[in-house]
C-alpha cells in the first residue's frame, strides 16, 4: 500500500489523508452517531474547506476511496468558497 493510500489520525481529532490528486486534506466528522444527519468537514493544507453532508440513513463508517469520493461531492464553505 502506498503512503498516499493511509488514513492518519491527528491529536487534534482530525484524520488525514490523501485525495487523488494527491492533495492532503483533513476530515472530521461533526456528529457523533455512526449513522444519520451531520457533515464530515474537510480542510484542505491550503485553506480550502468543504463539508458533506450525510442522507438520514447513510452510514459515517469511510474507507481512504469513500473519503475521496465524498470529499469530490463536498460543498465549498470557507475561505476558498467565497
């Protein structure tokens, strides 16, 4: 597996990762139950942040290709976005 491929938990409570085009972001998700409503927020190294919002019965759980695919379909919030 390459390092790209690795998800990294932060002692700040975020864990990081690598999108496809190998920009490194930093997720967290801002509910806490495993499933339903709530946003998993994304920060980019940049600045860029971007939020995805999950359906009532959507399950939190995520893989490295899960948080890519979510990350693509994040809305823009944040500094970038404006």
């Amino acid at each position: 597996m390459k390092s790209r491929d690795k998800l990294e938990p932060l002692p700040d409570g975020f864990v990081a990762f690598h999108a496809a085009d190998g920009k490194r972001w930093r997720h967290k998700d801002v509910e806490d139950g495993r499933t339903g409503t709530g946003y998993r927020l994304f920060l980019s190294e940049d600045g860029e942040e971007r939020r995805y919002v999950f359906s009532p019965r959507e399950s939190h759980d995520a893989t490295i290709l899960d948080l890519r695919e979510q990350l693509a379909r994040a809305q823009a919030t944040g500094p970038a976005a404006r």
